[in-house]
C-alpha cells in the first residue's frame, strides 16, 4: 500500500505528500483511527483527499494510506431491513444517529443457502449462484460479481452460512476466485446489465394525481419538487409504502436531524400492505442528517443507487427515495469550496449538472446479465430554497426526469394533500402509459386525463378572473366549469394518506371515478349551455356522493361504483327532463 504524510486540512478536505503511486478515486485511511476517504485530486507532489469522517484531531504528519482500490460498499443479504450511513455503515441505533469513527465495514450475518449450481458447470458474471432464505424476509439471490467468470471446482451444499465464507470456488485458466454471499462494488461505477428494455407501464403508486395525471414508468425518474411543509416525506413515505416495488431504497441526505429520526422512527413500524409483515423486511434505509460528515453526504445518494442497483440485477422492480438532492448539491458545493474550485450559478460547482445525470440515468428498466427483467426507479426530492423552481439544482434537474411533480405551498397551506400542483407538474410518458391503461381495459384513460387538465387549467384562469369581477357575474358555463374543476380537485385530487379507506387507490378504483367524475363534466356543461338552472345542478345529491366517493367506496366494494353511475344517469336525465318542459 502506497503512503502519504498530511500537510494541509480544512474541515473534510486534506492534502498530504505522497511517498508512493495514489489513483483518482482510491480508498484511502487516515491516522491511526483509520478514517475512510476518497482521493478526489492528485499531482506528483500531492494528493488531494476528501474525508467522510470527523477531521477533529487531524494534524500535519499524520499517516495517509492507500487500499489499492476505488471507494467501494459490501453488497450482500444482510442489507435489507436495517439502517446504514451514506457509506453502508451500520447506525449505532436509532436514538444515536452516529457511527464509530474508523468502522467502515458492516459486521457479518449468517443466512441460509441453497445453491442452484454443480460441480462442473461454466457461469458468467451476474448469474445466480443459488438462493439465500431469510428466516424473516423476503429470498434473494446470491450472484455472481459482474467481470468474473469460470468453472464451477467447488460448491456448498445447503446449509446456513456467513456473508463472508466462501461460497464457490470458479476457475478461470490458471486463475480462482472465491465467490460469497456479498461482494464489493465501487458506488461511482453502474453496475453493468444485459441491455435497457423499454420503459412501457408504469409504476403504480396509489396516488391518483401520480397514477391517472402524472405517471413515471417502472424505470424512470421522476422530480419532487416542493418548499418547507409542503409534504414531501410525507409523500415519499406514501410512496415507499403502496408503490408496486419489491425492494424500497429510501435514502436521507442531508436532512434535519430530527425529521431524519422520526423516519427512522416510523418506518419499522410501518406495515406491508402486500404481506401484512414489517415494511423494513424489503426495504434499506440510508440516513446522512445535517449534522453528519458533508462528504459522506456527497457519496450517499451513489451509495443508495448501488444498493438499489445490487437488487434490481436479482431480478427486483426498485424503487429509490432520495431526500433530498438539495441537501445533496449543497454538500457538492461546500467540498468544492474548500478546493478552491471556480463558482457556477449560485454557487454550486459547474460540474453540479454532470453529477445530476450520474444519477438519474442510473434508473432503467433492463435485463440483467442473468437474462431475467428488473428495474429502477429513482424519485429524488429537491428542496429549492423559498419553493423558487427557477433555482439551479431544480432546473437541472428537470433536464435529466421525464417526471416532474411539483408541490405547492398554496396547496399545502389549505391542507390539500398531496400537495403536487396539476399545473406545475408534467410527464413525458404519456404515450406509452396510454397502452398499459388500454391494455387494462381502460381506453379512455388519455381523454380523460387531458378534460380533466383542460378543465383545471381553465379554472385557475376564472378564479384569477372572479376574484376581479366576482364569481356571481361569470357566465353561467364558466360558473359550471368553476364547479367541474372543484369536483375533481375535491373528488379526485385530494387523497389523506392517513385515511383508512382512501390512502391507497388501486387502478381500476381509479378509473372507476375518473369515469364517472368525467361523466358528470361533458354533461353538466352540455346541460348548461342548454339553459339548465346552475344551482339545481349544484344541488343535485349525486353531486354529494361524487365528492366522498373516495372515502366512502373501498376497494372491496367497486360495484358500488354502478351504483352510483345508475343514480348519476337518473338525477342528471331528471335535470334534462325538468329544464326541457320548463322550455
């Protein structure tokens, strides 16, 4: 291993003298405490280092040493349900977010282990190695690491082992190599797969406004948007609880402390709609908060995005929360600073929109070098200060997601959850959603999205123009228009996560009401241009029903829905009746 001798430190940045050959990106520890960095710069009289511990203590002369290798996670069965740093260390414990200084690896656990393999067979990178059974949890799989490959010389039989025993044994020529339930990976290089498949239905939330408006393809990326208090965590933990994914990937960056430990709180306690069990067995949560190293922060989100990639190539649908990439881009910032580096916008490094796309593009929906489908779906929330959309992390942002879902504070102000502004948002997948929802029986899904936007659109241009005039001196179309578009904000739009009933809507459930909230707009405004009485319709009983059909229809019970279609037909060909013999 190569030496260095520190000679300059400021907070997580040092600069040390090499007295042997460092590479960009390699591992390094400091000190006798073994501190765990990264050469981020290096010239032949100095190595410039970016630390991911507390530098507190460090002094001229301390040793720097290399590991010969890029800065990498242990990626094994022991991952899921537990609670990691930005560098896959294990928390001391939810009541003391913090890690041991110098504790860069996590601890071994043992697991059972079926191999799928014999003696003699020839296997790839990436192919299964066997089957690894949790006595809580969900199985995964044991690969192969991505670049080796061989013949099977040896291999355990069933049995209950660690992560690190030695597994299989390949031989390759005059090479061996010994195979594990974990293995390394280094975060800033993808892990390789097969090919990108098309990314063709979407990713199902429950959300409504997500699923019928805005939908992100199983395999995209999508932006949340959204000031203080505007819901975001609140959303991503809907999101991490309902989203059809196998495998959640929440990832904490840069957080408050306190808000850090209340997800920590209340995601074990979080139940699994699909199993009934604890939502943690399928899911690793890596937490940075504000007050942890800035350049661990920095490495989190390629953290998450590896672990998130090491389930998608077992053949996993998952899904990565990132919150948020703010706090992020503000870490970014801070290491570049102290290198002296020259500002871009706002501060933020030039380099900040390259490292956006390192991310993003890491979502795909692929075959994996094994020939089975996964997929990743990364969700990252952005905190743009004072909710300004016009702020660099949030333009680049937008430049690098088909999905953008942008929170509003107005919204969330008059407890309008979730607060995902229908204006502001958009999605660019809209075409290939239109032949999931048409394959699903639903071919009307793309008409009835695009009335229901006509409509909103066109109520927030009267409201600007009643609160001028007065709602009263509209024409009476408009005054119906002004009422369609509360119907489907209050009807449709709003959805309490905390609702028994109506936290979770499935896709048929969605149509069901997209149908009838449609019905009920081409025939009232129909109704109206033909002279019909506003406030009769406005007083309809149906009209009643259609706002608490979300809360008062469960999912057991669709056929409810006919019900309230026949009487939505009635009332309304009773209101055409009435108005053509008064005529």
């Amino acid at each position: 291993m190569s030496e260095a001798r520190l000679s300059w430190i400021s907070g997580p940045v040092l600069r040390a003298r090499p007295e042997g050959p460092f590479a960009v990106n390699e591992a390094v520890l400091i000190g006798e405490q073994r501190l765990l960095g990264e050469v981020i710069r290096l010239t032949e009289e100095e190595i410039v280092v970016q630390v991911y511990e507390d530098t507190t203590g460090l002094r001229p002369g301390t040793p720097v040493r290399g590991t010969g290798q890029a800065l990498a996670v242990d990626l094994g069965p022991g991952l899921l349900g537990n609670i990691f740093d930005g560098l896959l260390r294990p928390l001391a414990g939810m009541e003391s977010i913090h890690v041991q200084p110098g504790m860069w690896k996590r601890a071994p656990r043992s697991f059972p282990f079926a191999p799928d393999v014999q003696h003699g067979d020839e296997i790839d990178g990436g192919a299964r190695l066997g089957e690894i059974l949790p006595v809580e949890g969900m199985p995964q799989s044991c690969l192969v690491p991505p670049g080796l490959r061989g013949r099977v010389v040896d291999i355990k039989p069933d049995g209950s082992y660690r992560e690190d025993e030695v597994l299989c044994v390949l031989e390759e020529g005059d090479q061996r190599h010994e195979l594990r339930m974990s293995h390394a990976w280094p975060v800033r290089i993808p892990r390789p797969i097969r090919a990108r498949l098309l990314a063709d239905r979407p990713m199902l939330t429950g959300q409504r406004i997500l699923d019928t408006l805005f939908p992100i393809a199983r395999g995209g990326k999508a932006a949340l948007p959204g000031g203080f208090g505007t819901g975001k965590t609140v959303l991503q933990e809907s999101l991490a609880k309902w989203c059809d994914a196998d495998v959640i990937v929440y990832v904490g960056c840069g957080e408050r402390g306190n808000e850090m430990a209340g997800v920590l709180h209340e995601f074990p306690q979080l139940q699994d709609p699909r199993s009934g069990r604890a939502l943690m067995e399928r899911t690793v949560i890596i937490a940075n908060t504000s007050n942890m190293p800035v350049a661990a922060r920095e490495a989190s989100i390629y953290t998450g995005v590896t672990v998130a990639e090491y389930f998608r190539d077992q053949g996993l649908h998952v899904a990565l929360m990132a919150d948020s990439t703010s706090r992020w881009a503000e870490a970014l910032r801070e290491v570049s600073g102290r290198l002296g580096e020259l500002p871009g916008e706002a501060g933020y490094p030039a380099y900040l929109s390259s490292r956006l796309a390192d991310f993003y593009e890491r979502a795909a929906r692929v075959e994996t070098l094994a020939g089975a489908e996964g997929s990743l779906t990364i969700i990252g929330a952005v905190s743009p200060p004072s909710g300004d959309f016009s702020e660099p992390v949030t333009t680049h942002t937008k430049r690098y997601v088909r999905t953008f879902w942008g929170l509003d504070r107005g919204r969330a102000q008059a407890r309008f959850y979730p607060a995902v502004h229908p204006l502001q948002s958009y999605t660019e997948d809209v075409d290939s959603m239109a032949h999931w929802w048409k394959s699903e029986g639903n071919p009307h899904w793309a008409d009835h999205r695009r009335r229901f936007l006509e409509i909103l659109e066109e109520q927030e241009r009267l409201e600007r123009m009643a609160r001028i005039v007065g709602k009263d001196s509209l024409p009476p179309r408009q005054q119906c228009v002004l009422l369609c578009g509360d119907l489907i904000n209050q009807a449709f739009l709003r959805q309490s996560s905390f609702s028994a009933i109506d936290r979770y809507a499935s896709p048929a459930r969605q149509m069901a009401m997209m149908n009838l909230i449609a019905r009920f707009v081409d025939q009232a405004l129909q109704l109206v241009e033909q002279g019909a009485d506003l406030n009769a319709l406005a007083e309809l009983p149906v009209l009643r029903r259609l706002q608490r059909m979300g809360e008062e229809i469960a999912e057991q019970a669709l056929d409810e829905f006919q019900v309230l279609a026949r009487q939505l037909e009635t009332e309304l060909g009773q209101l055409e009746r009435t108005e053509t013999h008064a005529g």
